[in-house]
C-alpha cells in the first residue's frame, strides 16, 4: 500500500485469481473500512517490462 498524492489518497495492490474475487474483496472487505468512502480498480493485462532502476547516484552530495 503507497500513499498517494492528487485525486487518490492510497495505492492498495491486490492480486486475486478472478475478477470475481476482486469484486468480493472490494464489496465485502475494502467498503466496509471506516473511512473509505470510494474505489477505484485498474486491471494489468500484461506485464512488458519489470522493476527497472532509475540511476540517481548522480544526484548524492
């Protein structure tokens, strides 16, 4: 889970077999958290390139 800053508040990443599943656990688990009051989903359909490294060494003092 990430803090986020703009429109959205949280970045939940779930990974669930099914969307069915996803619909469960964002209906009967992530609604009814005190405190949330809207969910907003994206779907991956597929994975082009993995965890990179941006180089920032350039940038230490």
């Amino acid at each position: 889970c990430w803090t986020m800053t703009g429109d959205y508040d949280f970045l939940l990443h779930v990974m669930v077999p099914s969307v069915d599943e996803l619909n469960a656990f964002v209906m009967h688990r992530l609604m009814r958290l005190d405190g949330v009051r809207d969910v907003h989903t994206q779907l991956v359909l597929q994975n082009i390139k993995g965890p990179g490294h941006v180089p920032l060494g350039h940038l230490r003092r």
